[in-house]
C-alpha cells in the first residue's frame, strides 16, 4: 500500500503524483527554475559584509523596521529566522551569479538598446476627423489656445484626464508609429495631424530624457538576459519531461491521465 505524502481530509497525495501536479498547478517552471539556479551557484560563498548589506537590503525592500516588525514578518509568511537566512544566501547567491555571467555584457546590450531605452514626455490630442484636427493644431501653432486647454475640451482619449501629457514612458514601449516621430523631435516641436489608429493625432514633445547607465538600469540589464538565459533551460526540460523522445514511463502525464490522487471516490 502506498504511503501518502500528505493528506488533506479524504485527498490523498502520493510522493509519484508530485511531478505530475507540479505540473498541473503550473508549479513546475519555478521549481526546475529553482534547481537550476542551485545546480549553478552551490559553489558561491558570499561575502560576510555581502551577506549584511543584501539582508539590510531586503529589509528595506519590505518596509521592516525592528525585531518586532521582522517577527511579525516572518510569522505572516510561515518563516522562521534559519529558513530566512537560508531564502536570502541563495538569492545573494543568484545575484552573485548573474554578475558574473552577464555583467561584462551589459555595457554592449546598453548601447544596442540605448535608443529604445530613452524616455519622452509628450502631449498628445486625439479626434475622430481631419478636418477638426487641422483646426485645432493651427490654434496651438497660432497660440490662439493652449495645447492642454484643447485636449481637456476635444480630446477623445484617456490623456484627457491629464492636460494631454503622456510619460515618461520609453521609446521602446511607444507604438512605432509615436516613437519614430518622437525620437527625431526636439523639445517644443508640434507635429502636424496625422491619422493613427483610426483617429487624428496631434502630437508634441515636451521632454527628451536620455538613458543612463547607472545601477539600476546595470540590474535591469542583468536581470533580462538572466530571465532569458535561464528560462529557456527551464523549457528545454518540461519539454524533455512532457515528450520524452523514448517509450519509457513518463515522470509527467498528461492532466486528463489518472493522477492517483485519492479523493475518496471511485476511479
């Protein structure tokens, strides 16, 4: 007779269905991403002085101000002070890693990127027909109305609620059409209508805002190609698992195959 791994009233779990229900529940990426990040940093050894600043770190991250607070914490996240310290020496222990497979690439990736990475505020005046939006660009041109004035009274767009001002917002994020206009403006310059989206736009940049490379966007950087690196493996093994090429025992079956769960009622 099998030994449940755990049960729940008359739901009995097997430590066989696990893999299956990893998988089910969608749990399977971040556990085979967990492996993976273990099988690559076991032999990191932080720092002391690394230990101490990424736990003042996290406690700043969290708001955690005194013994009490930290307790108080742990409690509502079912931790206690040795399964905390283990939690944030593994992730110092990813972090670590990261740096030092993908920090010498972050300077080329920057600058690859340094066009879409840029920020720009912009107003921006939407209506349905040409003819209205030429009227109104020659009040702004002519200074006869104020830009945010015409938006708050024409504009059949959410930039109503805001005078007409978009942003920051990166380049990269903009549809192409905005973001190829923008990103040969200058600061002030008023675009004539032009149609976009089934509407007429009036377009203006407000703001050019270069990107830097400065310690957030170095961790930004970092974090991208990690994501990328790391979560193409963790594909590459659910698709071995899911579709292994030989005829052996599948570790994880499909979610319509019988699980073994036991529930109480007849299979």
């Amino acid at each position: 007779m099998k030994t449940p791994w755990i049960e729940l009233d008359e739901l009995k779990v097997n430590f066989e269905n696990i893999p299956a229900l990893l998988d089910r529940y969608n749990l399977l990426p971040d556990f085979l991403k967990r492996l993976l990040e273990t099988k690559y940093t076991s032999k990191l050894k932080p720092k002391k002085e690394e230990q101490i600043k990424f736990f003042q770190g996290f406690l700043k991250e969290k708001n955690i101000e005194g013994k009490e607070a930290l307790n108080q914490w742990l409690l509502d996240n079912g931790l206690d002070d040795k399964r905390l310290d283990t939690m944030l020496y593994e992730r110092l222990q990813v972090e670590l890693f990261k740096k030092q497979k993908f920090g010498d690439k972050v300077n080329s990736v920057f600058f690859k990127q340094k066009e879409s990475l840029d920020r720009v505020m912009y107003s921006v005046l939407r209506v349905k027909t040409a003819e209205q939006a030429h009227e109104l660009h020659t009040q702004i041109e002519e200074m006869e109305s104020s830009f945010s004035d015409l938006v708050s009274e024409y504009s059949i767009g959410t930039e109503k609620n805001f005078n007409g001002i978009i942003g920051p917002v990166e380049l990269g994020r903009l549809d192409p059409a905005l973001a190829e206009k923008l990103k040969i403006s200058k600061n002030g310059q008023l675009w004539p209508p032009f149609e976009f989206r089934n509407n007429w736009v009036i377009l203006r940049l407000e703001k050019h805002l270069p990107s830097k490379l400065d310690d957030k966007m170095t961790a930004r950087i970092i974090n991208s190609m990690y994501d990328d690196w790391i979560n193409k493996q963790v594909l590459e093994i659910i698709d071995q698992l899911r579709y292994p090429k030989s005829r052996e025992r599948n570790l994880i079956k499909d979610k319509n195959d019988n699980l073994d769960i036991d529930n109480g009622s007849e299979k």
